[in-house]
C-alpha cells in the first residue's frame, strides 16, 4: 500500500470511530460508489476526503472539486493529502487552482500546500504565484514565515530568473537569508 494512502486510511479510520460505512468504503474497488460519496447529502468529511483520495490516485477527475477545497483546508494533514492526490490526478485545471488558493491573501495561513503543489507539478502558473506570495511575506512582522520559506526553496527548485528580485529581497531576512542564497544560487546565468 502506498504511503500516503496508508497514512490516510489510519487518520481516518479514527475519525470515523468504527463505523461500518468506513470499511465499505474503503474497500470499494467501484469508481462510481466513490463518485457517489462526493455527491451526497450530508457525507462526513473524512467520507468525502477518502473518496476524493482515491478518485485522485486513480486519476478519475471527478475528485478535482472535493481535493481543491481540501488543499486549502485548515487542518494540515488534509491539505498535505489533497496536494499528493491532485499531483497525481492529471487534472490540467490544478495550476491553476493551486496558484489561486496560494495567492489568497485571506487564506495564506494554508497556501503551504498550494505552494509546494505548484513547485511538484513545475505548472506555468507556479513561479509567478511564488513571486507574489513571496513578496507579500517579506513583510516586517508576517507570521507565515513557512509559507515564504516554502516559496523560496520553490522558486530555487523551479530555478526561473524571473525569481532573482524577490529571492534578492528575501536575502535581508534572517529567516530566510540561507535558503535565499541556496535558491540564487540554483538560478543559471547568475554573475
């Protein structure tokens, strides 16, 4: 069993406390009753998580909606999740959705797992989304200190010259002064 699957399966047998529904569902080799679980009234969260889960992995874009929300949910394990079922969808939209979610101001305290989607996924829209929710973390006094260190090792990965001004910036913070020189330094062409 794949990791991820495996840790997911055990968070949330706990949540669903023994309930018979939660071994039937897991044990489901049918796309269509997973399908089912997303579009009913009044399913339990962890039902709609594990069935988006595997919709994902099986590449069945159905779960795209179901794993959006949850990428960007307040309970990290959820978010972190979503991000691994959504790289493995296929879905062409999640880019896009990712770098919406990561560029939220309103909702920056989740964008780690947007953030570290977009960098899996070496989608169009991820350097400019990273540029911008870098920028707005340099900051004095920004809490999500994860978040724009998230962006930097990011944009080091993604190795884009388009970075170079906001990693030169992110050089003044202590936070982040070594990750900085670190992604600068991944950039080719730089003097």
């Amino acid at each position: 069993m794949d990791e991820e699957l495996h840790a997911l399966t055990e968070r949330l047998r706990a949540e669903a406390e023994g309930v018979p529904a939660y071994e039937r569902l897991m044990a489901t080799e049918n796309p269509d009753d997973l399908g089912a679980v997303l579009t009913g009234p009044g399913q339990p969260l962890w039902a709609r998580e594990a069935a988006a889960f595997r919709l994902g992995l099986a590449g069945d874009r159905r779960a795209f909606e179901a794993l959006v929300l949850l990428l960007n949910h307040r309970d990290p394990q959820r978010g972190a999740s979503a991000a691994y079922a959504l790289a493995r969808l296929g879905d062409p939209r999640t880019g896009r959705a990712a770098a919406a979610l990561a560029t939220n101001e309103l909702r920056v305290a989740y964008a780690l797992h947007p953030v570290r989607l977009l960098v899996e996924l070496r989608a169009v829209e991820a350097v400019p989304a990273l540029i911008t929710t870098l920028r707005r973390r340099l900051r004095p006094h920004d809490p999500y200190r994860t978040v724009a260190l998230a962006c930097v090792e990011g944009l080091g990965t993604l190795g884009d010259a388009r970075a170079r001004p906001v990693l030169d910036e992110a050089l003044a913070h202590p936070a982040l002064a070594e990750a900085a020189v670190h992604a600068l330094a991944r950039i080719p062409g730089r003097h």
